[in-house]
C-alpha cells in the first residue's frame, strides 16, 4: 500500500451495485441492517466461477473483493468499511421529550437537567439493545454466511460510540490475529454542533473506562476542538473525514474496517466517498465498497469556513404539545 506523500492525493469512490444502500430505490426510512444481511445483494460476479458453487454470498463478495485487489496496481486499493451509529444515547432521548427547537436553543448546551446527564452522553437501555442486536447479528452471520469480519477497528472518542463498539464486537468468534482492539479516532467523531453531547471526556478518562482501546498518538489531554456556542460548518467537517479517511487509507492494509461513528460524521463520510445519502438511525450498520485512488497531483484543498454561533435562549421553552 503506497504511503502518502506531500505531492499526493487520495480520490474516493464508491462501488455501487453491491448493496442495497446503494441504490437509489432503497429509502433509508426504516432500513434494518439485520433483515437484508447487511443489505449485500444477491448476484453473480465475475469471479464466481473460481470458488465453490455453495459458498455463501458473502463468500464469493470477499473472494471477489481479493480478487480487485490482487489486480488492482499499487496506487489503487478496495476497502469495505463497516460504518456503525452508536446506539440511543441520553441526548437523543432528550431531544425527543424536549422537541427539537427547545432542545437546540436550550437544553443541549447544559450538562443535563438534574436528572439524566448527556454531556459526552453514555447509551440508554435501548442502545445497549440496539449494540447487542449488532452483537447478535455479527455472531450469527459469522457462522452461517461466513461474513468476513473486520480486520482493524475504529471508534469515535465519544462514550456512546466506545461503549457501543464494546458491546457489539467484545465476545465474538474472532481470529486470533485480529481482535478486538480498536483505535481511538478524534476525527471521527460527531459533527461538533457546541452541544455538550459532542464534548469529549479527556484522555484519562478515556483510558480508565476503556483500558484496552488503542488511542492514537496525537489525542490531547483535553478536548481542544469542541468549542462552546460554536458550530463546526459542513465544509470543515468534510474536510475533518477526508483527513481521517485519508490517516486510515495511507496506514491500514487491511481490507474490512469496523468505524463505529455518529449519524452526521457518517453522513459526511459518505459524501466524502461519493455516495448516495443515506441516514443511519441509532444502532444501524451500512457496509460500502470503496475503491481509493492515490494521483500524483493534489486538487486545491476546499479552505475552511468560520464556524457559527448557535442561536440560544435564555428561559426554558415550554415541553411540545401532545397530538
């Protein structure tokens, strides 16, 4: 895999054709990853005729995958990622009682309301249903389609991404030279909105709660790009996983990646890749065949934008009206 030079570029794309989140057809409204076998489609390739005719579908898509990348050259690589949302957290649960426009001009920059805390919220009963769903899923589909499981691991540094990573993946039937051991990723994170909800835990904390997660080099202490009362703009998110994807690409050999995220990094992720929108809701999981090109000439970088000033309110907006 070519390392990334000064001069280079990496250009992504996605492969469609493989995956029902793929296709323009497939409304994102109510997509269940668990009843459509991580939505792979069923359909030859062109590979099939060099692999047993009973091997599962999953089978002949990893056989075909290699088979991009034997013949791929040295400046092209193919990678499915895994891209996970966490499951419900507190600050999802509150949005919801509150109402949306009360939520964002008042309550989401507080820690809490004296009852339930969603600063770096941790994942409701219900999230940790919808990680062991995952858990379920993963276990199962390992033994009866043989799934390829992920080779590396990666993880939002925010609780709910941490704890939902644990619980689906910790336990599983894994090779023993591919654990379980995820890196902690500060660019992978939500999209940082000022709502103490995308506000990290310092780097000790991290590391006590989690002590066998790989964090990388450069984590600061405290978390220096979350900003009070500023809004990263979608532009320098985009930028922020382009980077990210960029760190992973140029680093990581390995051919499945686990990237357990938030709904709006997701997003911007898959813009980043070429792909069709697609929303995750909680505890959701997508796959994307992704084919990256390193060039020899680097575009101009799209510059950055000044982050906004979210609106506030100063009295508590009254609770929606019941319909």
């Amino acid at each position: 895999m070519p390392r990334l030079n000064a001069n280079e570029y990496i250009n992504y794309t996605t492969l469609a054709g493989f995956f029902l989140q793929d296709e323009p057809s497939t409304s994102s409204t109510g997509f269940d990853y668990a009843a459509v076998n991580f939505g792979l489609i069923n359909r030859t390739y062109p590979t099939d005729s060099e692999v047993p005719a009973d091997w599962t579908q999953w089978q002949k898509f990893d056989h075909y995958v290699w088979r991009l990348n034997r013949g791929s050259g040295r400046f092209v690589q193919y990678k499915v990622l895994y891209m996970g949302r966490h499951g419900e957290g507190y600050h999802n649960v509150a949005e919801t009682y509150y109402g949306t426009p009360a939520w964002n001009c008042y309550w989401s920059i507080r820690d809490g309301n004296g009852t339930v805390t969603w600063a770096d919220a941790e994942i409701t009963p219900n999230g940790v249903a919808q990680a062991v769903k995952a858990h379920d899923f993963w276990a199962s589909h390992i033994i009866s389609q043989k799934i390829p499981v992920p080779e590396t691991y990666y993880t939002s540094p925010l609780t709910r991404c941490l704890q939902t990573a644990n619980i689906t993946f910790f336990g599983l039937d894994l090779p023993s030279r591919q654990p379980f051991i995820p890196t902690i990723k500060e660019l992978f994170r939500e999209g940082i909105s000022g709502h103490t909800c995308d506000r990290r835990g310092t780097k000790t904390y991290i590391h006590d709660a989690f002590p066998a997660y790989n964090i990388e080099a450069s984590f600061s202490e405290d978390d220096l790009l979350w900003k009070p009362l500023l809004g990263e703009v979608p532009v320098d998110e985009n930028i922020r996983s382009k980077t990210a994807l960029d760190e992973v690409f140029s680093s990581d050999d390995s051919t499945y990646i686990s990237i357990t995220s938030h709904s709006g990094e997701i997003a911007s992720i898959l813009q980043v890749l070429g792909h069709q929108a697609f929303g995750l809701s909680t505890g959701q999981v997508i796959p994307v065949l992704v084919k990256a090109e390193t060039i020899e000439s680097k575009p101009i970088v799209t510059a950055t934008q000044p982050w906004t000033t979210i609106s506030t309110c100063s009295t508590v907006p009254p609770l929606p009206t019941a319909t």
